[in-house]
C-alpha cells in the first residue's frame, strides 16, 4: 500500500474495539465449514477474529505497525505477516478464503495488476474471494488509488462465479466521521474449478 497522506494512527484509534464491518456478515453464508483463510489488509483484527472463531486457521496480512499491534492483542492464533500488499508473493496460496474488506483499492494503480495476479493466485478452485473496489466516481480518486469500473470488475473476476455484486454510488462519511462521496463494488465470488486465467491486460 502506498503512503498517500492518509492517518493511520487516527484512522486506528476510530477503529479500536469495533466489530467486524457489516459484510462479514454477508460473506459467512457462502464460507465452507473450515479451512485455509487470508485477510487482506487485516486493520483492527475484527474480521480475522470472525474467521477464526468459525473454524478457519487465518493468515492476517497488516501493513501499518498499529495494525499488526491490534491483531497480536486479539487474534494471538494467527499467523500475521506485516508487509506490504505490493509485497505479497505466490507462496501465499492454497486459500478457500480470500477477503479484502475495503482494503484492495489502496494498492497504487501502477502495481494494481500483480498484486491482483497474486490474489486470485491464492485461492483454490472453489475458494472464494472478496472485497470492495472503488469506482471512478469516489471521492478519493484523487488520493491515487486504484479504481475499476463494472468492466474491469467482469475481467478482474473472470474464472469466478459471483455470489455478491452490488455498486453504490451515494454521499456518506468516512470512518472518521468525514463527508464523503462513496463510489463502491460490494464483491464476493466463487473460483470455477477449471481455474483462473487472467485477462491478457493482466498478464
């Protein structure tokens, strides 16, 4: 993830003791009974604490040092790897669950496409994967993270089956209580047991 401006130590202070954002809830009906998890961009340890408490032995990746802090206090079980999304390898692979519960975009655009080749590189056939995107008409568009349209969705998850898709294109606020214009992919998806090819722009 890049370094863009943005307040880590404030944005985890918000964040302290809160649950597991809303769309854990939505994803748990699609999760197999147990198995191989990887939390992408793992923040407070909320959603690798839901993963673990359901069975699955969790890989939680956090790059900012307040972050792995939160995750140590309340997931000692799991295995984190502090590094850099733009850092991740194909060493990471054999998941039934992959998940980036808004954290994909914050990958520049410029290393957007490996980074993306070593996610679906990490899910099984018939594992699933999940996330939100952000569209071109977000607010923090101008921050330099990456964005995808309804197209570059199709392509990102072509060789998936979807199980969520939504976009939402509405005004709201951030987690710290700022006004925001949010331009959101709700996504989750199944890997098709033939595979992933990734489209040719990807390769």
């Amino acid at each position: 993830m890049q370094s863009d401006g943005f307040d880590w130590a404030e944005y985890y202070r918000a964040c302290e003791g809160r649950g597991p954002n809303p769309f854990w809830k939505r994803v748990e009906p699609y999760l197999p009974p147990s198995g191989r998890a990887l939390d992408l961009g793992a923040g407070n340890g909320s959603g690798t604490r839901f993963l673990l408490e359901r069975g699955f032995e969790v890989v939680a990746v956090e790059a900012q040092p307040e972050g792995v802090a939160m995750i140590k206090a309340l997931c000692p079980e799991a295995e984190i790897l502090p590094i850099r999304f733009e850092d991740l390898t194909l060493e990471l692979a054999g998941f039934d669950v992959v998940m980036g519960v808004f954290s994909f975009f914050f990958v520049a655009p410029e290393s957007f496409a490996r980074f993306w080749a070593e996610v679906v590189g990490a899910v099984r056939p018939g594992g699933i994967l999940g996330g939100q995107f952000l569209g071109p008409k977000d607010d923090w568009v101008a921050r330099g993270y990456s964005t995808q349209s309804v197209a570059e969705i199709d392509e990102l998850f072509a060789g998936f089956d979807f199980l969520i898709r939504e976009e939402h294109d509405r005004d709201g606020e951030t987690l710290l209580g700022t006004p925001k214009h949010w331009h959101i992919h709700h996504v989750l998806a199944r890997k098709r047991e033939d595979g992933y090819a990734p489209p040719s722009e990807l390769q």
